[in-house]
C-alpha cells in the first residue's frame, strides 16, 4: 500500500498559461502588421461646397478619383490604390454597369488638380456609358 500511496500524484490545480500568452504574443504581432494595410484609398484634398449628403439609400457609389497629377484611380478592383488608364476606366466602369446598371458614380477631384482633367475623368465616364455624375466635395458645414 504504501508503494501505491507512493505512486498517486496530487491533481494539479494550476493552470498553465504560457501558452496563453504565445498566443497572445502572435495576434499582437498580426494585429501590429495588418493594422496600417486596412488603410485604403488615395489621399486628395477634396473642395469645400455646402452641398447636402448623398442619400443613404445609394450604396457602394463607383467613385473615380483625380488626384494632384492627374492620375485616374477606382475605388473598385483589385488594387484601389493603382492608377489607371483611361482605357482601364472605361472597361471596368462598363462592366459594373452591366452587372450593377444604376450604379450612382462620383468623381473626387484633389482641390490642386487642373480642371481639365477632372473634366477628362468625366468624359471618361461618359464614354463607358454613365448617364449621371456626381461630383464630391468636403462638407462646408
């Protein structure tokens, strides 16, 4: 008997944390990486107008932005943050109005950026079948 009470072990009431915090150690990591990735867009410096907001009805708007040189860039794609053609516009606008037709488009042009081709953008837009376009602006409010 005492060779078996010898033998029996005391249940272990711990809790091993360790790899808890390996865990923890590698989300953090993820976390750090991936944070400043899920900023998207192009960076311009959009008008002041007093105009009124969108309607919140109209959802995921196709958004055409000119930035400071004048370069073309979706919000739609595979890489919203490359510029495009003006050629590359007009198949992709095409295409989402084929599958989306009242689609609302926007243009978002930098507040440095020659009128023309804001104005190039536009044509752009007709070209690939848009019937309206919106133009947006920073809220004077």
């Amino acid at each position: 008997m005492s060779k078996q009470a010898a033998s029996r072990k005391a249940p272990m009431s711990e809790i091993n944390v360790v790899p808890y915090i390996d865990v923890m150690l590698v989300l953090l990591v993820i976390f750090m990486i991936t944070a400043p990735l899920l900023k998207t867009g192009v960076e311009i410096d959009l008008p002041d107008a007093a105009a009124k907001p969108l309607d919140a009805d109209q959802k995921d708007p196709i958004i055409l932005t000119v930035n400071q040189e004048g370069l073309l860039f979706l919000n739609i794609g595979d890489d919203p943050d490359q510029s495009l053609s003006a050629e590359a516009v007009m198949i992709k606008v095409s295409a989402i109005l084929k599958n989306r037709p009242g689609a609302p488009v926007l243009v978002a042009g930098d507040t440095g950026v020659d009128y023309g081709a804001v104005i190039r953008g536009m044509t752009i837009l007709q070209t690939a079948g848009v019937k309206q376009v919106g133009l947006m602006t920073e809220s004077g409010q």
